[in-house]
C-alpha cells in the first residue's frame, strides 16, 4: 500500500499488565464484573486470573465489591458511577421501556453471561452463539432468534400478550438494519408457525407467507 510505513518495536504484555487491561475494558463494556461475564469472554485464565487485580483496584479504592443486581453472584465488582447509575435505577420506581433486540453477543445482553438463560416455553435454554438475536424488555428475556432464523423461542406465559407483539416488531426492526438477509421460520417454539398467535405480529413486521413458514427478504 502506499504510504509511509514504519516497524513497530511490539513488547509482550506482562500478565498483570494483560489482566489490568481486560479489566478496564470490561468495566467500560459491562459496567459490573462477574465470573459469568470473564467467562463469556473467555478470559484467559477465567474470572481467577482477574481477581488478584481486581483485589488491588479494590484495595486502591477505584472499584466495589459487593451484590449489586440481584442473579448475579456473590463476587461483583464495579466502580463508583455504575453503582451510582445502578442506584438510581433502583429508586426511580417501576419504569415501562419498550422492547429492545439486539445481537445475542452484546455485553448489553446479560443472558448466558452474568444472568443464566431461563427457559422458553419449550423448554429449551437458548446459547451465546454469533448471529442469534435476542428481545428484551424491562430486563426479561421475551424472544431469541437462532442463527439461520427456523424456530423462534418465547419466553412469556401470554403470547397474545401486547409486549410479546411489540417485541416482535421489535425484531422486525433489528432485521430491517441486516441488508441481504434471507430466513424463513418455520416453527414458534414447539408448533408449526401457522397455529402461532404471533402470527398477525409477524405479517405486521415485515414477514411473508410462503409454503415452507413465513420469510424475511431485507
């Protein structure tokens, strides 16, 4: 390539410096460390090689241990203005936010990293897999979208329920900003898509009928 181009001089990190970097970029990234979050990023050397760092940031006074969210285990580790915001989440009352979907890999999501995933309504636990897209609102998992997009997994009691609908125009939302996405969905959780009572909210989204389930084109 054109340019100006020089050799840089690279000098391994030392394994504390490596750890201190890991730690300041989850801290950015998930505002709370855990042993689920080290492992869904596979730290090397998991959540122990974080935590004589993590001991001296404590120590230093930079970060918190203690039960910040609840699900999350005893060893959480976070600074003083996550804890804050935290604070502030807890005392402003129950707050009504619209579903939101998002790639099943980001920290945003705390399924399958610091919270475990629950059930769907078949009774299968979803995974952290690069391509699954996943709803949530008000901080419950209501719908995950599996790499290649046949079976759509719900996790409300209620499926004609307004906020499982919102969530599926949720997902339409997300879709719409894949550009040359093909799927087809074939099932909602155990039933053919067909006897689906999502199926009006699907047509809303943006899927199509065809003979093999209902398509997306974007």
């Amino acid at each position: 390539m054109a340019g100006r181009w020089s050799l840089i001089d690279y000098q391994p990190l030392v394994d504390t410096e490596l750890a201190l970097a890991l730690t300041e970029n989850m801290l950015d990234r998930f505002g709370v460390i855990t042993r689920g979050a080290a492992i869904a990023e596979n730290i090397p050397g998991g959540f122990p090689a974080l935590q004589p760092v993590l001991r001296g940031l404590e120590d230093a006074g930079r970060l918190l241990r203690g039960r910040f969210v609840a699900g999350m285990g005893a060893a959480q580790f976070a600074d003083n203005p996550a804890i804050e915001r935290l604070r502030q989440a807890g005392s402003a009352g129950e707050i009504v936010h619209p579903p939101v979907a998002l790639s099943v890999m980001d920290p945003v999501n705390p399924f399958g990293a610091q919270l475990p995933w629950p059930l769907s309504r078949q009774g299968v636990r979803p995974t952290r897999r690069a391509g699954a897209l996943v709803v949530i609102g008000n901080g419950h998992l209501l719908l995950y979208l599996p790499p290649g997009g046949k079976t759509l997994l719900t996790f409300a009691d209620d499926l004609r329920d307004e906020t499982l609908n919102a969530a599926v125009a949720a997902l339409g939302q997300a879709l719409k900003r894949e550009k040359h996405l093909k799927l087809t969905l074939e099932r909602v959780d155990d039933r053919p898509i067909g006897e689906s009572p999502l199926v009006g909210a699907l047509k809303r989204a943006g899927f199509s009928r065809e003979p093999k389930g209902y398509s997306w084109y974007s």
